[in-house]
C-alpha cells in the first residue's frame, strides 16, 4: 500500500527556525497552583534558560482541552506585550503542531520570538477519562456512539488498535513491557522524573489491568506541571545564552483517512506516522538512519512502538522487536525517551520530549553527574542507575507526537 | 428530543441533529439502519453528513443485518464510572459487519462498536467475556435507553459458526 500524502511542500524553511529557551515546572501530584501561577512559572523558566528579556518575546500559543489558563494572562504577569497570540484545543501533538504554527506566524511577519506552553493539574484538577463534573456532563450526538460503551479514557479508546497489533503481528506483552523498563531506567538518572523507581518486565505483567491490553504500568503517570519552549529564527538564535536546537521539520496533526472514527479505514493497528513520515523525512532532508535518539510519545508503552515502527525505525510489525532490543536504551543505538517520557518524568502532553531532546542537543541534560566550578555538567556516559543520562554525540532527534492512532506530529531538530 | 440515563451518563440527541436522532430512532425500534449515498451506494458508519467516498450530501436510510465478526476490542478491568464498576471486566468491540467487508477497499469495513452484551443488552457476565475474542461471531443486539433512543450492542451469535479458539490476550487477569 502506497501513501497519497502530498510530500512536495516547500523544504525553504528547513533549518531557518529554532528552539532558544526551555522550562518546566516540578512535577508533582497536588501542584496547589492555579494553572496560571504554573504557566507563569514554566513561561519563566524557558526566558531564563534563553537568558532573554520580556522586551524580546512578542508572541504566545498554548493548547489545552479547557483545563489551562490562557496567553494572556501568562504575559500579563510576565510583563510580555505581545504581537500575537493563541490558545487552541488540543491535547498530545499539539505541541509539536504549535511549534511549526508560531514558525508559520513568524513567517508572516505577525511576530518575531513565540513562547509555546502547556499548563495543567493532570492530577489534581483533570484527570484522564472523564470522572468528577466532566462525568455529569450531557453526552450528545456523536458520542453517543462511543462513551455510552463505558469508552472514554485514552486507554480505552487505544485498547482495539494495541490489540489488534498483538494479534496481526504476534507482538507480545513482554516485548511492549520493555518500553517502560527502558524508560524506568532513564528516569532513575533524572532527578525531575516522578517515578525514578527501575522496574522489571514483572513488574508491569504483574501491575494491576487496567484495560486489556493495557497494565497500570503501561500508561503514563498523570501529573501537575507547566512547560514551555521558546521559538524564534535561527538568525536570531545565537543571541541568546544556550546553544540553540536548530528544526529541520515539523509535521502537525496529521490524520489517517476518516478520522471521524478511524476504525473504519484499517489496518487499524497502523498508526498516523504512516502518514507522517511522508512528510517529515522529505521535509527535514534527513532519514530513520540519521536519528540519534527519539521522543516517541509513551502516553502507553504501546504508543511509543507503534509510531516508532510506521515511521520507518524497522519493519511494520516489527516494532515489539525494536522496543525490546535495547536500541532505545541509553548506550544503544537510538535511546527513547532519555527523559523517562510520560511514563516516569510526568504527563505532559508531549512537551517534556521535545524539552529532553533540546538539552540533548545542546549536550546538556540535568543527571546526576558532577559539575565542574562554572556549574557545567561533566557528563561520564556511565548509564547505571543515578548516573549519567546524556546521548553521546546527540546531533539530530526527533519527536514523534501522538493524540491517538488516527492523529500525530513530529519535529526534527539538530544540534545548533 | 430522544433523551435519557443510561449508566450515571445523561445521553441526549438533539433535534437538530437529524442523523444520529434517525439512526437511534431505528435502534429504538430494534432495528439496524445506516445512510446508503444516492450516489455511490456505499453505507457509512457512524451517521454523517455526507459520503466520505463521494462527497455526495444525498442518502437513505437502509435496512442492514447485524451480523459480523470481532475485528478488536478492549477489555476493561478498572472502570471509571461507578455504574460500569459492578459490571468490569467489561468488553469493548469493534466488529466488522458482513455487508460491505473489504469495500471500498481491502482494508475497510464497517466497523461498528458496542459492548460485548447479554440477548438482552445487558453487559455480558465474566464467563461470556471469557469465550469472546478477534473472530467471534456476534449478532447485534440493543440496550433500551428511551424512548427514541436504544443503544446497539453485541452478543455471540449462538447459531454461528465459531472459530475453535477466538484470539485473547494471551494474560488471564481475575480469572478472565
């Protein structure tokens, strides 16, 4: 089968954007913070990591599903007159999606540096799937076809593709477990993790079900946070305190056919970067082979394999092998996820994999490896647990973003 | 305006929706029907607002046999809802109907959802989740909800042929 998916957009944009700044707030369960004072602190942060001024940042985005605080607010408190802004529904690969829209308004001339951030009580305030006042809200129309199912959460919306994937391919609950063992074991060297607790294939076979094909520990770990990146031209870049990450590509929100409900146009255990890799490949002037390390979306152990294997990482179906051979791990070929992703660091709607892979690239990940007397790290690729968590000669990454089978994003970005 | 409880959850079809208050109109009367294109003559599945094959707005409703086989499906064990916690583990189907399997092309049917349920459209009880898997063969039946609205379900079509073993995730949990 062939992808119809137009590839021919115009490459000139390639390399002329990057990411100069990026922050987050802790994550925690129980922030006791309005999203605002959390988007403030994050929106802070990322200035800070830039070193650049409130003068300097004229735009804003963020993305949400009503549970944020908007723009304006954020700038307000941050002393930012802005040029342009906007808050858009949308939850996972929304993030990668805003970047290349603050590029296409900085294109245009509508503004010159974008901050993009996502704000949320993941835990204290809204949680997946559904429950407290959203619960006692009318279900009309459309879904009416699906929640009346008791089908609401992600996990439950997923649980047919993941399914279906196990038995097209014969990909088994232990290949799939290793994501979260690999991502475990990148998050015990990251002293923002959540969970920074190393687990075992065991462990997540013996956690309790949630929804088949789905244990506990193969879904992400809810949290309270903020997080930003800041986005300007790569002429620009070199102003500012950090070594900037350079885009090569981004594609947003790419969809498969009838994304109305996309059951309907199969195979179902094919995922958006089928789609999405006709694009970013193309775009970014780069292939699978030139990727260093990956931010493949973990909202489920599963989401991460899937992508990994329609973008081209190994062979469709394959994927249970590629997650279970050691190459995502930090010292093999491709790690994922250095962070701990959302299935340890914390559930961020995609950002905090994009945040991990620009201090990659900079060669600058938080672990626990000594400083020296400036406050650099003195990185020693020792990858045992409480140790070092860097890539070794980390120049390109890419995010691969998920907000369900039928959508994703994705970003390349390269060392600046 | 069909309306009604159904499991803690407040379902209401508003008039202005045509479609969705026609298609669980027909379910209300135990009767399964999908908009056929005027044009094309293909079906679709949910109800929409024209064809995605043609473009075309046209359609009639048609009469279609609710009979098919289990494409996937997910087997819920920790539900959210209160009401749905006394009945986990829970399935979720997603079953390929016999009319128009493989059309328009190869990988498409019309998939259509619905728990796994008792004949009467209740949620299926552990030892009937326990025979069902991808390959069952199911035959739908519905949940009354109200008056003008019945929900589509499905349960083992016991005068089918069955595959020997349909597929299940390999792992029990609780004994399912």
């Amino acid at each position: 089968m062939t992808s119809d998916v137009d590839a021919t957009a115009p490459k000139y944009l390639r390399d002329k954007y990057a990411i100069i700044g990026v922050g987050e707030t802790t994550y925690t369960r129980g922030s006791n913070l309005t999203t605002r004072a959390l988007g403030t602190w994050a929106v802070r942060n990322a200035m800070e990591d830039a070193g650049i001024p409130a003068s300097e940042v004229d735009g804003m985005m963020s993305y949400s599903n009503n549970d944020s605080t908007p723009s304006p607010m954020i700038a307000g408190d941050l002393g930012i007159r802005l040029n342009f802004y906007m808050d858009v529904y949308g939850g996972g690969s929304s993030s990668e999606a805003l970047i290349g829209l603050a590029i296409g308004a900085i294109e245009a001339g509508m503004c010159n540096t974008v901050v993009v951030f996502r704000s949320m009580n993941g835990y204290s305030q809204v949680r997946i799937g559904g429950t407290g006042a959203r619960a006692r809200a009318p279900i009309g129309g459309d879904a009416v076809h699906t929640a009346p199912y008791g089908w609401f959460s992600a996990g439950q919306n997923f649980s047919p593709s993941f399914m279906r994937h196990m038995y097209d391919y014969g990909t088994t609950p232990e290949q799939v477990a290793m994501v979260k063992v690999i991502h475990s074991e990148h998050a015990s060297n990251n002293p923002k993790a959540y969970y920074k607790q190393r687990v075992t294939v065991e462990d997540v076979l013996n956690s309790r079900m949630i929804v088949k094909p789905l244990h506990l520990l193969d879904c992400c770990v809810e949290t309270d946070n903020a997080t930003a990146v800041i986005v300007t031209r790569a002429e620009r870049a070199y102003d500012y305190r950090n070594t900037p990450a350079r885009i090569l590509a981004v594609a947003g929100r790419v969809c498969k056919p009838r994304i109305d409900m996309h059951f309907q146009h199969g195979p179902i255990s094919t995922v958006a970067g089928y789609y999405i890799k006709d694009i970013i490949w193309p775009n970014a002037g780069v292939g699978p082979e030139d990727i260093d390390l990956t931010g493949a979306y973990d909202a489920f152990t599963f989401t991460s394999m899937l992508q990994l294997e329609d973008y081209g990482f190994c062979k469709k179906g394959e994927g249970g092998d590629y997650v279970s051979s050691g190459i995502m791990r930090l010292g093999g070929e491709r790690p994922n996820n250095t962070s701990g992703g959302h299935l340890c660091e914390g559930y961020t709607h995609g950002m905090n994999m994009i945040i991990e892979n620009v201090r990659q690239l900079r060669g600058e990940v938080d672990c626990y490896c000594p400083t020296d007397d400036q406050g650099r790290r003195q990185h020693t690729y020792d990858y045992s647990e409480g140790g070092c968590r860097q890539v070794r000669d980390a120049n390109i990454s890419m995010n691969l973003g998920w907000a369900m089978p039928g959508t994703g994003s994705s970003l390349v970005m390269r060392k600046g | 305006m069909p309306e009604g409880e159904y499991r803690g959850m407040n379902l209401t079809i508003l008039d202005v929706d045509h479609e969705n208050t026609a298609y669980f109109g027909y379910c209300a009367g135990h009767d399964f029907h999908l908009q056929q294109c005027t044009a094309c003559g293909l079906l679709r599945y949910p109800p929409g607002t024209a064809c995605p094959w043609c473009q075309n707005r046209e359609f009639e409703w048609t009469a279609v046999e609710g009979k098919g086989t289990v494409h996937s499906y997910g087997e819920v064990h920790q539900a959210i809802q209160p009401q749905f916690r006394e009945k986990a583990p829970y399935m979720i189907l997603i079953v390929d109907l016999d009319t128009q399997k493989g059309q328009p092309s190869e990988h498409e049917a019309l998939r259509v959802a619905g728990n796994l349920a008792t004949p009467d459209g209740d949620l299926a009880p552990p030892e009937l989740v326990k025979r069902v898997g991808i390959g069952s063969r199911v035959r739908m039946v519905f949940a009354d909800v109200a008056e003008g609205l019945s929900l589509p379900m499905w349960t083992l079509d016991e005068d089918a042929e069955q595959p020997d073993e349909p597929w299940r995730y390999p792992q029990e949990y609780n004994g399912v």
